[in-house]
C-alpha cells in the first residue's frame, strides 16, 4: 500500500495552517489492517498563541481533510484523521514553545558544562517558566514555600518537558512567573479545560466516550 510520507504531509498542509494562524507542531502517520482492510491514521498536531477551541480545531481539520482528498495522495486508502493541539507534557523545543509555557512547571536537564543555576545544584530540575527575553529564560525555583527567580541561557538546556501537575501552585510562584498565557490552562486544572490543551477531531465521526464501540466503517477524513 503506498503511502505519502510525514514530510510531503507537513509540506502539502503547511500553508493552510499557518493561514489559519497556526503552528504546524508535528503530522504522525500510522496504519492498521493488512492489504484490503488496510486504514491509514493521521495526526496532526497545532498550536498557536492564542486559544484554540474545539470548534476552531473542527473547521481546520475540515479544511485539512478537504485538502488531503483534492491532493490524493492517499489514493483508494480511507484514512482516518486527527487534528489536536499538543499535549501537557510536550518538549520545549523552540522560542514559541517557551513563551506559550510561561507559568508552567518544567523538568529541565541542562547540557553537560552548563552551570546550574544555583551553586551545588543538579543539571535536572524542576522549575516554573517565566519570561523568554532575547536568548535567556526565566525560570522559578523553590516552590511554594521558597520562590525566588534565576535567568539562564536557553541554550544551556539540553531539554525541558512541561510537567503535569494535580495541585496549584503558589501564588508568588506565579507571580515571579509572570502568570499563564491568556487561554492556556492553569495548571492544576488541565482536566477544566480540554479544548485547549486536548482538541480531537476524528474523521467525520462524532468524539465518542473511550468505552463506545468503534465504527466498523472508516472515514475518508471529512468532518461533519
């Protein structure tokens, strides 16, 4: 079964979702099935600085889904599509991903050499995200109980994945931070608001409860 690969994906849909205003963070596919019931999945990842609802995720992936069908590079393979913003837990990995995280804890492992950025301290810890100026972040320590605010070169990190978190943080913690992007969610409250931090679109079917039965006929990735 030939398939398009990732990289003629991103490049075929590139420019639609940054006309709509979005980042394109990442297309993963995938199949399922062998020959005559082979099915392909797509999934494409978004995000933007402002806040993306469920409907604005719906609309893009209807374009997406139309695009995809007048290119046919899928050819007679139904597929199944996917369109989300990514996850809590997602790498920071460029300037947009650092400043669309402040007020967000982070597990940072710093590159070997880099001092950390308090004396004695370990190149892995945790930190709250502040303000990204220029070529440096600001990063808040201690916690609740002991907040205070260090800058360090982002290029001194060799990774930092946002941390899901169950409890609020302080409010001098988020004070030194800066406070969360407007239409993010706050943490410790990442289940209040889905469609911002977990929009899924799925083909033309309706998001069905995780114990509803699957459709024994795929879409073509056209949503209703």
């Amino acid at each position: 079964m030939p398939m398009p690969t990732e990289e003629r994906l991103s490049q075929l849909i590139a420019g639609l979702v940054e006309r709509r205003g979005f980042d394109l963070e990442g297309v993963d596919i995938s199949t399922t099935g062998k020959h005559a019931d082979a099915q392909a999945r797509l999934k494409v990842i978004v995000d933007s600085d402002g806040p993306s609802d469920l409907d604005t995720i719906a609309a893009l992936s209807t374009e997406v889904s139309e695009l995809l069908d007048e290119a046919g590079d899928f050819r007679e393979t139904p597929y199944l599509l996917e369109v989300t913003t990514p996850g809590v837990d997602r790498p920071l990995t460029a300037d947009r991903h650092w400043r669309r995280a402040r007020g967000r804890k982070v597990r940072i492992h710093l590159r070997d050499g880099a001092q950390a950025p308090e004396p004695g301290g370990s190149a892995k810890f945790e930190a709250r995200v502040g303000e990204l100026s220029g070529d440096t972040v600001a990063l808040v320590l201690g916690g609740k109980h002991k907040p205070h605010r260090v800058r360090i070169p982002v290029a001194d990190i060799a990774e930092a994945v946002v941390q899901v978190e169950f409890a609020k943080p302080g409010a001098r913690e988020m004070e030194l931070a800066g406070g969360v992007v407007p239409g993010r969610p706050i943490p410790g409250q990442e289940d209040d608001v889905p469609a911002v931090d977990a929009a899924d679109v799925r083909g033309s079917t309706p998001l069905l409860p995780e114990s509803a039965p699957a459709s024994d006929s795929p879409t073509e990735g056209i949503v209703e």
